[in-house]
C-alpha cells in the first residue's frame, strides 16, 4: 500500500514549468573512490531508502516522477523531476506532500545543504550520485533547505543591496559541486527537488545533521 502512496504523490506533485531535459547515463571513474556504496542504504521496498550512516530515510526518485518496482525487483523513476522556478515553490511542493493524506508519511523536507551533500558521488559525473540506489536522477540542480546568505550579483547589475535573486544553496547533480541558488528565470536552467526524513522518533542524533 505504501508503494502505491508514495507513487500517486510523486507523480501528482508535477507542475508543467518542466523543462525538456534528458536524463544522462552516469561517467565514473573506477580510480576514484566513492562517496559510498550500495551496502550504506537498505530499501524499504516503499519507493524509500535508509541510509544507515545517518539514520535519513530519502526518497528514491525526485518530485514529479513516479516510482515503481521493475521486473528485475529494483526501483524504477519514471518520467521527468518537476523543475521548481523558485525556492518557495519547493518549499510549498513539500509541504504540500505533507499535507496530502495519499503520502506515504507527514514528515518529509527538504534536506539541509549537508544532508543533500551526503548522496553525492563525486566519483561519477552526470549525474553525480550512484543511480543504483537514486535511479533516473537528472544532472540538474537541487535545492537545499539551507538559505544563502551571499554577495552582490554583480551579473545582473545589482546595486548592492538587493539579495532576493538569492535565496538557497543548491547542489548541481551533474558535477556534484555546491553553489548559491539564482531563480530559474534568471538562469534558465532546472531546479528540481528529492525529499528526506528523519525516520526515526524520537530524532536520534546521528540523524540531527547541521545545516
């Protein structure tokens, strides 16, 4: 029944302010080592997976796709991530999950800067993450919940005083590196959106990750 939840939210949570991209096959370089392997996530056969270094249960695929089991018994995300225009919008997106009785739990967020660093690989590129756990993940951008507090944005003429344009940090998949968030008018480019929980209640420590 969870699988089916999670699925039906997943795929509702679909705006049509998505871009056409292309998911990529992931580059790996066998002579780096890797972030982590297979053996630091159990599935929870929910369209969920438990990372066991921190105690954080993510979702497999990112909003706007839909999960489902293939016939080889993995996890399968289909379809495109939702590309969210601003951080507010994948704020809302999430709460908007939480708030949906069709979802398969009420405590989803967005993960903090260091959470989300935590699923990177840089030991692959394009994307940078081990898609045998997080499969289909697009080389795009991803938000953080943690805000950004940068400099002027010269780029756009700022006078010096204006840092609405900047509102999050943000991890571009396809390299792995971190970044400030710019709205997506702006730079015109994808800002998408995988969702984490703690698990666990009450919160253990290992699960209380700094932002």
């Amino acid at each position: 029944m969870k699988m089916k939840k999670l699925s039906i939210i997943l795929c509702s949570l679909a705006l049509l302010n998505s871009h056409n991209l292309l998911a990529a096959d992931t580059f790996c370089n066998a002579q780096i080592k890797k972030d982590y392997t297979t053996s630091h996530f159990i599935s929870l056969d929910d369209g969920t997976v438990k990372d066991i270094r921190s105690g954080l249960v993510w979702s497999v695929c990112s909003l706007g796709q839909t999960w489902s089991i293939g016939a080889n018994g993995k996890d399968v995300c289909s379809g495109q991530p939702t590309s969210f225009a601003t951080w507010q919008d994948a704020l809302i997106a999430v709460q908007t999950a939480n708030e949906s009785t069709a979802f398969a739990a009420n405590d989803w967020r967005l993960p903090n800067i260091k959470e989300l660093d935590s699923i990177v690989d840089r030991s692959c590129y394009s994307p940078a993450i081990n898609q045998s756990i997080f499969p289909n993940t697009y080389p795009v951008n991803y938000y953080s919940s943690t805000p950004y507090n940068g400099s002027i944005d010269t780029d756009l003429g700022g006078d010096g005083n204006n840092y609405d344009h900047i509102t999050s940090r943000i991890i571009d998949f396809n390299t792995g590196l971190e970044s400030p968030h710019k709205p997506e008018s702006q730079t015109r480019v994808s800002y998408s959106v995988r969702v984490v929980r703690c698990g666990e209640w009450p919160v253990p420590d290992v699960c209380k990750v700094a932002r």
